[in-house]
C-alpha cells in the first residue's frame, strides 16, 4: 500500500477546524471554484447539491447520484470519515470531466447513532433518523426518475474497493416485500456493474460493511450501494465473513475493532492515515461511473 503523501488542498484545514459550517463551507468552495450547486435543508439536515462542470445531461438514462455525508461524530477530526471522500468529490466536481448524468449530494445526519454499533440496522427499523432516508424520499420532488446511489465512505485509506452488502442484510432481517425486493435486484445489478467497470483497474471486493448510509436510501425506494475504501489484508478480511463483523454486533461487547475501524469516531482519525492510493483509486472510480449509461426504465 503506498503512504505517499497526499496533496490536501488548502481548505481542509477550515473544513476540519472544531467549530467548521461544513455545509456552508462545502457551498463557498464549490462557488468560488465555479461549480453549481445549492444547499438543501431536509429534516433538519443541510444537504449540498452540485452538478460536475462540464456535465452532460439526458432523460432516457438514470442519474447516478454520488453521496458522501460531511456530519462527524462531535469532537473529532473526521479525516476518514468522512473529509476525505468530502475532498474527493470536491476534485471531482471541480474537473471538466464531461461526467454523464451526474449528481454529487454531500449529505448530512449520517453520524446520528453512530455510537450504537447496530446503527445499520435500527435504522431497518426507524429509518426516519438516518438522513439518507430523508434525502431518498425527496428525490422525487427534485425531479429525479430512477435514481441510483453510489455513498462514498471511508474512502482515504487502501488501495482496495469494497461494494457494500447492505442489500443481503436487509433481505435477511425481514426486508423483502414487493418493493424492497426489486430495490434489491436493482444494488445487486449495480454492484456487479461497478465490478465489471473497474475490472483490471483495482482489487473489488463485496462485504457487509457497517454504519453505511445505504440502508438508509433502500428503505426510501431507492437502490444505493456504498463503496468504502481499504488496505488489501483488510478488504480480504472483512469480505471473507461472509456477514457482518463480530465487532460489529452487540452480541459481542467489547471486541476490539480492527485496522481502519480502529481509527473512526476517535481523535486519531486525522489526515495522517490518507494514503495517496486510496484518492488515485477513487479518482479513477468517479471517472468509470461518470462513464457509466443506464437506461431509464419504461414507465
């Protein structure tokens, strides 16, 4: 895994501060680098939306809309989660790439529970307090047919991808009706479409990954598959389980997390822990799913 340096640029630092506005300062970034966007007041939650430079837009395909939440757990520094995909989308959006039916939401009220190490699932069961749910359900009124999410998180550390397996969880734990069971269908398709995009271009793996906001959009009607960023040995690790980590159930208290874990919701989980592999991957992500042209399903 290359530790090279990462060139942050020169807002993070007010970005991170204590006491930052991140979503007043998301917009003032945004602006000032010409990037149109707007800031979005939900349940309580200030969401950013923006539109890439230089984006292409048409009806008969479906929105890819790529979410990263700026909310931290209070009194930390938030570095992995979640500055650094905030940072990556920022680049992103700021590029002419030509992105194709692009949308980026920096989201907020991601970090509500996050204490609670089944925040995943108690949100199967209140959805309402995950943000993302909120934000799901008022797709509709900003005019998106069909939407597909793509939640960037914990994505700054690693040189491989993980596609989150939050859809299994849900079917699991009662999720399946009519309509869940085709939001199902629908991640599971764009999970072997991201596979199949990023062949030969970075290690992918699929695993249960805990505290996503995914679960959060699938339960508004929306399929959402969240990619998070780790060091090999640990994608490996994690994917080998087949469910959801031991450390992450409170069946087993106490369990040390670990690798990338270790280091969230901590005042450790600084910038020190980017690795420069991590925003070249992503990088190179963003620029396949901006590629990507799904069809809009007949009405």
């Amino acid at each position: 895994m290359d530790s090279t340096t990462v060139a942050l640029p020169p807002w993070l630092e007010a970005f991170m501060s204590p006491r930052a506005d991140r979503s007043a300062e998301l917009v003032r970034v945004l602006s000032a680098g010409g990037v149109k966007c707007r800031l979005m007041e939900i349940a309580g939650g200030r969401f950013v939306v923006a539109w890439p430079r230089g984006g292409v837009n048409d009806p008969l395909y479906r929105v890819k809309v790529v979410t990263a939440h700026h909310d931290r757990v209070p009194g930390t520094p938030g570095a992995l989660d979640n500055s650094a995909a905030c940072v990556q989308l920022v680049e992103f959006l700021s590029t002419d790439r030509g992105a194709f039916n692009t949308l980026v939401v920096f989201t907020d009220r991601e970090e509500l529970g996050s204490w609670n190490p089944m925040a995943p699932l108690r949100s199967a069961t209140a959805p309402s307090e995950q943000g993302s749910y909120e934000l799901g359900k008022a797709f509709a009124g900003m005019g998106l047919r069909a939407p597909m999410v793509f939640p960037l998180d914990v994505t700054g550390r690693g040189d491989a991808l993980i596609l989150s397996r939050a859809s299994e969880g849900l079917a699991r734990h009662g999720g399946r009706n009519g309509g869940l069971d085709a939001i199902i269908a629908q991640t599971d398709s764009m999970a072997v479409a991201v596979a199949r995009m990023m062949a030969g271009r970075a290690p992918v793996y699929r695993a249960r990954v805990p505290f996503g906001e995914d679960l959060g959009f699938m339960l508004a009607g929306v399929p959402a598959l969240t990619v998070t960023v780790l060091p090999r040995d640990e994608a490996m690790a994690i994917a080998g389980l087949g469910g959801l980590p031991a450390w992450a159930s409170p069946m087993a208290p106490g369990l040390k997390t670990p690798g990338t874990w270790s280091h969230l919701h901590g005042p450790g989980d600084t910038t020190d822990l980017y690795t420069a592999d991590a925003f070249e991957l992503v990088g190179r992500f963003l620029d396949r799913l901006a590629a990507l042209r799904v069809s809009t399903p007949a009405s």
